[in-house]
C-alpha cells in the first residue's frame, strides 16, 4: 500500500496541474485539439520509456474493442469535454467537479461491474466529498453562477473516467501497464483526431508559441505519459475505485500549485479540508482483509504467468 499512496500522490501533483495547462491551450487549439495533442505527446512519451526499456508490445495479446472502449471513456471523450467545460467555466470550478469521479466510480462499479463496497468504502467518498467543499470553500450559489453548460460537460467527463476504469479493470488486466497507457494512449489519439477535423473543423496545429509549447509538454508528456502509468499501476495494483481516488487530492495540489505560481494564500479551511480529504482517501481505500486478499491473488499470479 505504500507504493500504491506513493503512486497516488505523485499523479495528483501532476494533474493539479493540467487544468492550468488546459485553461491555456483550449483557446488556442480548441477542445479537440487539446484532446489529440494530450494523447499524441502521452503515446509518444511512452513509446520513448518502452523503446530504453526494450519492452515490446505484443499485438497479439492487445483485444482491440476493450483497448479502443477504454481509450475512448478514459481518455479522448473526457479529455475533449474537460477542455470544452473550461470554455465556460473556471479551472478551479472544473477540479472541484472532477472530485466527483469516486462516486460515479463506485456507482457504475456496483450497477454494471458487481462491485460490492462497505459501508466503510461508501462513508470515506463521502467524507472527500465534504473535505473538498471545505477545501474550495465552494457555495451553492457559487455553482449556480458558473454556466450550467460547462458544468455539465465536465460532470459527463467524471462519468467517463468512471467507466473507463472499471472497463480497464476488467478487460485489460493481463497487459503490462506502459502496453495499457501506450495503446490506449494512441487510439484515444487517433479518436481524438477524427474529432478535431470533424467538430473543430482545423489543421494540425503548428506550435508557434514558447508558452504553449511548455503548456503541451506539461500537459502532455506529464500529464498523460507519465500521468497514465502511474494511473494504470494504481488501477491494475488496487482497484478502479482506488484509482479514482485521486481526484479528491487533485484540488488539493492544485492549492498549492496556485499557492506557488500565482502568490494565492492556503487559508485555515483549506488546510481542514485538506484533513477531511486524505482522512477520505484512507477510509475509501483501507480494506485490510481484502487488500491482503488482492495482494495473494496478484503475488499467485505474477509466478504463475507465462508472458
């Protein structure tokens, strides 16, 4: 488990920071267009990591429908509706509502997926939940006046980052996780792409300007390749629900990006809503018996394995 809270806290620094990089491409590439070169830059990063690493894909081991279903809901719809959400709404409003990704998680897991959760499980969601309205001091009237549109859109991505978890979870449990990030990194491109020609109506963007060119390495190289074998490590090694976890501390190292880059204060709140969320996580998470469980089925499985 400590390399699982490791793995979560290192993406939840990464990811606090793509709503900033998001804010600054979409009015220069557009939704899609943020969506293509965020997969693009991710798949080729890992590509680099598996070509030093001399790990080569297996093509006949890669079932294409659940590669392309979970690149698609995981990836390139969610991706390309954060960044249209981010038209109408502000960055900070979009982190809070991506902290909803748990419970469409652990709701879509318990409907579709079989997925039984405790009543521990189900008190820890809602404990982040709370702790991320104390972190961003948000009021009803606050979400009201932000355009329902945009709220919408970036509820749908929550959706999509739910299913596409559990869809992960459950089809592609035997692919190694840079296979996992790369090929489904490269279809949500290729998806991605389609999308920009068709609803965008643009060319491949030419880079002109130094601060997109930091704001796409950021978003892409971090915030999808790197970002994504932390991701599926978190799904493969724990659970979707786990995993998912992660966006309740997102708002929190988005805090703290804030706090750094733009001389924002961190006030008392934050720092008791900063309480309440990692006191969430450990709850939503801690499942002794079961864990220990989880950890002698994989141990079995990883001596057993002939590929």
């Amino acid at each position: 488990m400590r390399k699982l809270y490791g793995a979560l806290a290192s993406l939840s620094i990464i990811w606090g920071m793509s709503f900033f990089f998001i804010k600054i491409l979409v009015d220069e590439l557009g939704n899609w267009g943020v969506s293509f070169w965020r997969c693009f830059l991710g798949a080729v990063t890992l590509l680099l990591v598996m070509i030093v690493k001399k790990e080569w894909i297996r093509w006949r081991e890669v079932p294409f429908w659940p590669v392309f279903f979970v690149g698609l809901f995981n990836n390139a719809l969610p991706w390309g509706l954060i960044a249209l959400s981010e038209t109408f709404i502000s960055s900070s409003m979009a982190s809070f509502i991506n902290a909803a990704t748990p419970l469409w998680t652990m709701v879509i897991g318990s409907v579709w997926f079989s997925v039984t959760l405790t009543k521990r499980q189900w008190g820890g969601v809602i404990l982040g939940f709370v702790g991320i309205f104390i972190l961003t001091d948000v009021k009803i009237e606050n979400i009201l006046s932000e355009n329902i549109f945009g709220v919408m859109m970036m509820m749908a991505a929550t959706i999509c980052y739910g299913l596409g978890a559990h869809l992960s979870k459950k089809y592609l449990q035997h692919l190694s996780v840079p296979h996992i990030s790369f090929t489904t990194l490269t279809i949500a491109a290729v998806i991605s792409f389609v999308c920009m020609q068709i609803f965008n109506g643009t060319p491949v963007y030419v880079i002109q300007s130094s601060e997109i060119m930091f704001a796409l390495i950021g978003l892409g190289v971090f915030g999808s390749g790197i970002a994504y074998l932390l991701y599926y490590y978190l799904v493969k090694e724990g659970s979707a629900e786990f995993a998912s976890l992660v966006t309740y501390i997102v708002p929190v190292s988005a805090t703290f990006w804030g706090a750094l880059l733009l001389d924002e204060t961190i006030s008392a709140h934050m720092m008791l809503g900063l309480l309440f969320i990692f006191g969430g996580v450990y709850l939503s998470s801690y499942n002794k018996r079961e864990n220990k469980h989880i950890g002698e089925v994989e141990n079995y499985e990883k001596e057993n394995r002939l590929f």
